[in-house]
C-alpha cells in the first residue's frame, strides 16, 4: 500500500494487479513518461509543485491495454499539440475507483464521481482534474471494437454510468475477472471474454444515457455529422467491394439500415447516390491519369466495385457527358 494525499490507497473493489506488478515514485517527469506511453499524451500540471505521489500497474490481454493509476491530486490536459503526436486510434473507458473528477472534453462537461464509469477520445483534447487523491483504471480498446457497438461514442462523452449496481457493476466485476483470470484463458476464450466485456460496456453507457437507437433516429440530424464522417472513411476504404450494401455498412457500425439511410438522408443524399458519386469520381481519376493507361477499361471499373460494365459505362456517361474511353482518349491527346 501507499499513502497518496494523505490517504493509504489499497486495492479496491477486486481490481488486484498481480503482486510486484505496481511501480511508484514521486517524480513528475516520470508520471508523465508512465502515462503517455500506456494511456494518452498529455500535459501534467501536479496540484503541489513540492510533493506528487503516484503508484501504477499496467496488465495487456489481446487488444486491450489495462492501466491502473493512483496519484496526488493532478490537472490533465490532452491538447491539440498532444493529440498530433499520439496515437488516436483507441477510446480511453475508465473505471473511477475513488476521489472526483472533472472532464471538460470538447466542451462537453462530465463530473465523474468515485464507483462511476467514463469515456475519452483519443481523437479530440479534453482537460481532467483530479482535486483529491484518485484511483482510476484505465482501458485502451480500439476505436472499430467500440463504434461498432455504440452509435457515435463521442455523444456518451457526459456520461457516467454506476458501477455499484446494474450493468455497470456486470462490468466491473467481469474487467476483474479478466485482470485476475484472463491470461489463464486459451486465445478463444479470452477473445469470447473480451467480447463479453465489450458488449458489456456498451450496454452501460446505453442505460446511463437512458436513450435507445429511436431516440437517436428521431434526433439524427443534430449530432450525426460525427458517425456519418467515420462510416464516409469506412465506405472509402471499401468502394472496391461490388458486395458493398447498406446491410453490410450498417452491420459493421452496429447500426440499424433506417439510421444508416437516415444519415444520409440529413445530408442531402442517399447512401447509394454517395457511393456511386464517390466510385465514378475514382474511376475517371484512373482514366485520364497515364499512370494507368495499362489498365483496360473494364479493369478500372472492377478495381471500384463495378461488376456490370454496360452499367458503370451508362452511369459514367450520364455523369460525365461522355464515355469512360472516350475521357481516356481525351486526358491523352492534352498529355501529347
């Protein structure tokens, strides 16, 4: 045990770190070095510039990376600057075990008391204060492991689900599970365990909020432009798929096709008009660029997700005022 702000932090409700796994000291510059490189980069600012005391564990299983931190009060800033040279593609879910804390994460306030769950992004800054001596375990999960069983994280930011009763305690107490009993697991069944968790977790921020998928539908237009830039980047990197369909984008976002329809619906369009849009444009871009004047026709349209070539031809034309060989030969003569 240690004294941490006048108090003994001990193990708390199960979280046991395998014995002689916890490090400590009493160097800031340290507890910076320890906590960008497991969690986040961030700016430290301790609340006494004459003592700070911390104490850390650290446990990875699959996918996951598992910190526990305990320290002296301490101000956390992740800053743009921060964010830039850091890795931003994890969700930070944390387990606030004691002491209160405050995080303003892009102007969304979340007052997280002890035995509350939380989320961060990596992606955008955020400042917390830790006004008294705090224990907290924090989680790095990958950003597709959760957005593909929450609709938009970002918008559970304020949220802080109980972790004394409810789903949130399942959690709790299947994360102890995992920190006591997940490297005994074969990788399946860690794997399955892990998922379990997950699901778990997504349930909690989804009670907390106390809104389901309906509420989200009837509000799309207000706080959608997040999701529906994350499925653009999704869909981008999938155009060359001819079995790309709603059903399937949707799936990989854990969303209903009615919402997947109503996002881009609120921005002007359908997700078949965007798709097609999108294709066509990466079609001409390899026709006129001499790069790839190797490339047949009929090999161009494939490479975009078109199996039918009298189609794509016919599309092409009506949105180009011309056919696909037709600006090939034209990008030629201009290059001559």
């Amino acid at each position: 045990m240690i004294e941490i702000g006048g108090n003994v932090c001990a193990p708390h409700g199960g979280f046991a770190f395998a014995r002689g796994s916890f490090s400590h000291g009493e160097d800031v510059g340290q507890y910076v070095s320890i906590v960008n490189r497991r969690v986040a980069r961030v700016e430290v600012r301790p609340a006494k510039a004459d003592r700070f005391v911390y104490r850390t564990s650290e446990v990875r299983l699959g996918p996951l990376c598992i910190s526990r931190i305990q320290s002296d009060p301490v101000e956390l800033h992740r800053s743009v600057s921060c964010i830039e040279a850091d890795n931003q593609a994890q969700y930070i879910i944390g387990f606030n075990l004691s002491g209160n804390t405050d995080v303003d994460h892009d102007h969304r306030r979340a007052a997280i008391r002890a035995g509350s769950l939380f989320l961060l992004d990596k992606a955008m800054p955020y400042h917390a204060t830790f006004p008294d001596a705090a224990d907290r375990v924090l989680i790095s999960v990958p950003r597709r492991l959760l957005e593909s069983r929450l609709i938009d994280p970002t918008r559970y930011l304020p949220v802080t689900p109980d972790t004394e009763r409810g789903i949130g305690c399942l959690a709790r107490e299947h994360l102890q599970f995992l920190i006591r009993e997940g490297h005994q697991l074969g990788s399946a069944n860690q794997t399955h365990a892990i998922e379990i968790w997950l699901d778990l977790i997504a349930l909690a921020f989804k009670s907390g909020d106390g809104r389901d998928e309906d509420d989200l539908e009837r509000n799309a237009g207000g706080g959608g432009h997040m999701l529906l830039s994350r499925v653009k980047a999704h869909l981008q990197c999938a155009l060359e798929d001819p079995e790309l369909t709603p059903a399937k984008a949707a799936d990989t976002f854990g969303l209903s096709k009615r919402y997947l329809h109503k996002l881009f619906s609120n921005s002007g369009t359908t997700f078949g008009a965007w798709v097609r849009e999108e294709r066509l444009l990466r079609a001409r871009s390899l026709l006129v660029d001499p790069r790839y004047a190797h490339l047949t026709v009929t090999e161009v349209a494939m490479r975009q997700g078109f199996n039918d070539i009298p189609h794509f031809s016919r599309q092409f034309r009506a949105r180009f005022g011309m056919a696909p060989r037709d600006a090939r030969a034209n990008a030629a003569r201009l290059l001559a």
